[in-house]
C-alpha cells in the first residue's frame, strides 16, 4: 500500500514541461505537445457526440417506452461525457509524455 501511495505522489510531482529547456517549450512542437490532452479530450467528446446522435437516430423508441426515453437519453448522453473526458485525459497525458520524450531525445 506504501508503495502505491507513494507512485502516486510522485505522478502528482510530475510536471514534464518544466523539466525541459524553456526554448523547447517555446517551440511549435513543445506547445503541440503541452496541449495533446485537451486536444484528444476535444476530440474524444466530438466522436461521442456523434455516436450518440447516430444512436438516437437509429430507434431507440422501439425499445424503450416513450415515457421514460428522455430520462434515459439524458443519463446516456451526461454518462457518456463523463466516461469520454476520463478516457480522453488518460489518453492525452500518455500521448503528451510520448511526445516529450520522443522531444527530449531528439534535442540531446
């Protein structure tokens, strides 16, 4: 339990781009690679946006009863954008510690 506690300490601690050289922050690929999480995030809720609307439209009501469709329509779509903003982020945060490193490897 000690040692989980303390990996995640040390995630916390982590704070990649103030690791680097404040010129390889400052370039095209530094920025792109700071902001690859909120990119995929941004990305992951359009996809689920889409796939919902493609969902609805394709008769629902023939399974669920009128009534209780937009209650359900409801949670599966704010269900849904919670489930697809965590996924995302983990996502985004691997791509950006892929990019740094591929970065830091490339400048030394």
């Amino acid at each position: 339990m000690r040692t989980i506690f303390n990996r995640l300490r040390k995630l916390g601690a982590i704070k990649e781009a103030e690791r680097f050289e404040p010129a390889l922050r400052r370039t095209c690929l530094g920025r792109l690679a700071a902001m690859s999480s909120f990119l995929v995030i941004i990305l992951c809720l359009a996809a689920w946006v889409i796939v919902f609307l493609s969902m609805q439209n394709s008769g629902a009501e023939q399974y669920i009863s009128g009534s209780i469709l937009p209650q359900v329509l409801c949670i599966a779509f704010f269900g849904g954008l919670v489930v697809v903003i965590l996924v995302g982020a983990l996502l985004g945060n691997l791509l950006r510690r892929v990019l740094w490193r591929i970065l830091t490897r490339k400048g030394k």
